[in-house]
C-alpha cells in the first residue's frame, strides 16, 4: 500500500546524518571502534565491520550458527506485539515508550518520519544505540523491513541486503519483512536476489518472510507462489489479512488456505471499505472487515503453531491516542489468538 510502501524506499543521500543526531545522545560511548563507522556504508565490507563491532560488544560473530534458533518460529509461542509504524512520527525511543504502554514489549521496525529505521547502510553505532534502547526496556526486536535495491547492480543488491542481515543479527531481529517486487521488470532479479541471501541469513539465524503487499503478493495464492518459486526452506511468509482486503479486496479468511503449511507470523492489520468503495486500514483491529478469527483458526488448521503476530496499523493518527487504542486492540487480538488454539 502507498504508506507502506514509501517505508521502503531507497536510502537517500544524508539519510546517516539526520539519523545521527536522532541517537548522538543515545550512543553509549566506548562500544564501537572508529575505523567501523568509516565502513559502515560499504556493503562489501559490512561482514568485517559486523564481526569486529560484535567482538567489541560481545554479541555473536555474524556467520555464525545462532545457539539458539529461531527459523522454525512456527513451533513457538505466539508473541503479540506491534510494529512501530503507529508511533513513527515519534523519535525511536519515544515509540518504543508507547509500544511498552500499551502493555507488550515485542517491537518490529518498519519505516520513521526519518526514513527506513534499519537499513543496509545504518552506521554500526546507531545499531548499538538501537541495541541499547531495546534492552533498555526489556523489549525484544522480533522482525525489521527488508527490501531489494533495483537501482544497483545485482551483485550490489546482494551485498547490501547481506549488510542488512550484519546489522539485523547484531539486534536479533528474528525476521526480515519483506514486500516482494511491484515492478514486472524487478520480478526475476528479486527471485535471484532472494536465493543469493536466504543461505546467509540462515547461517546469522534470520528468517526472511514476504507478506501480501500488492505486485507479487496480491493474493494468497500468488503469495505461495513466490515462496515456491524462491525455493529455500528459510523463505516464508508472513500473512497480512488487511493488506489482502486493501489490493483486491478479496476474503483473507479463503486466502489463508491457499498459504496454510507456510505462515511463520503475521501482521495484524484490519481494513475498512468505505462507501465509495475506496480501502482505509488506518483502523484499530476488530474496528474493520477482517474476520481474525476465522483468519487465525485457518492458519491454525493448516500448521501455525504460534510466531510473532505484530499489530501494524491502529485507527489514530496522534501518538498518544494510538497508545490508547493499542491497548484496545492487545487485548482484542489476545481474546482472537486464545479462541483460534493459539
């Protein structure tokens, strides 16, 4: 959708600088080693400037087989929590505090009035300063926006989507969101792109997901296509009923059993159909026309076991007032997932 979709736009020049100051005061000092931020926008090097950071943070090599993993998250306790877009006119760690009031501390990050809140090229230190307001507030990053760059050559794409999972894994971010392609020229390099990363973010511990978003994944059962056609155990998906209503304005309950056996998480969005027949999902979820439960008791029937279920889109455009209706849909969704099994 067209919100959504300027989140994962291309890094634009002085994106590092106006990021900067936004965690200058946050950065603890001492943790990150100068020569590193020097090579942070160099994707080819992001690999060495990962694996020295973390040595200095005492987090794990990037490459690294995770002890503990998390690509099977469909046998794992669901968490509920939210995506940061509600609060994204906010500073980080302000939408942080909003999230953790509305009473959960699982967080994905999407988009900010400050561009893509994690990206290929994020200096290592405002990876760290991240790093610090998670832990900061017990909070746990359970996905991140992952996208293809287009405009590059493929083996730079390549490269900078390995420079993304460098940085996901040194905030064990568990899942790279990602949106497909929308352009029918990019379709065959975001297929090849795809098989070139998913080894590598197997090998950090990341899973890589893509969620109905228009193009490619209008429907469910082009997005079981896609997955198909990726071919990689570590590739799922990530279901979006509001986004199924929003594109075609198709059923999301019949669309789920064309993905069942592949959903690993889900973005929890309702949507709206107004009169003049135009799609909003600027709305609190149960406040819609999506149908969760029956959405969530036919992901169950077809495996889903539990995952990350991140409430994306809220009703209120103010910050305090989206708190406010967080709340609301936490326990809404909570109500939903208990009567599906989950």
């Amino acid at each position: 959708m067209s919100g959504l979709g300027a989140m994962a736009r291309h890094s634009e020049p002085g994106r590092s600088q106006t990021l900067s100051a936004q965690y200058t005061s946050l950065t603890p000092t001492g943790n990150t080693p100068k020569q590193l931020t020097a090579a942070a926008g160099a994707a080819t090097l992001g690999r060495v400037a990962a694996a020295a950071w973390c040595r200095e943070t005492k987090l794990a090599r990037p490459g690294a087989t995770l002890a503990r993993s998390r690509i099977e998250v469909s046998h794992m306790a669901s968490v509920l929590g939210f995506f940061n877009r509600p609060w994204s006119s906010l500073p980080l760690a302000e939408a942080l505090d909003s999230i953790v009031a509305t009473g959960t501390k699982y967080v994905g990050f999407l988009g900010s009035s400050r561009g893509v809140v994690l990206e290929w090229n994020t200096p290592w230190e405002e990876v760290e300063a991240m790093r610090a307001l998670l832990g900061e507030r017990g909070m746990q990053l359970r996905a991140v926006l992952a996208h293809v760059h287009f405009d590059v050559p493929e083996d730079e794409a390549i490269a900078r989507y390995r420079a993304l999972i460098d940085r996901a894994t040194a905030l064990d971010a568990g899942t790279l969101l990602e949106m497909g392609a929308h352009d029918p020229n990019h379709v065959e390099m975001y297929f090849r792109v795809m098989r070139a990363v998913c080894g590598y973010a197997q090998d950090h511990g990341l899973q890589i997901a893509v969620k109905p978003h228009g193009g490619i994944t209008s429907t469910g059962k082009e997005c079981a296509q896609v997955v198909e056609r990726v071919g990689h155990d570590n590739y799922r998906l990530w279901w979006d009923p509001g986004n199924i209503l929003y594109y075609k304005q198709l059923d999301p309950v019949a669309e789920a059993r064309h993905v069942q056996g592949l959903v690993t998480g889900v973005c929890v969005k309702d949507c709206l159909i107004r009169p003049d027949g135009s799609p909003t999902v600027d709305v609190t979820p149960g406040e819609g026309q999506v149908d969760f439960e029956g959405v969530f008791r036919t992901l169950v029937e077809g495996g889903f076991k539990g995952g990350p279920c991140l409430i994306e889109t809220l009703g209120p455009s103010d910050p305090q007032a989206a708190t406010e209706a967080g709340k609301v849909a936490l326990q809404f969704i909570s109500r939903v997932m208990a009567a599906a099994g989950l």
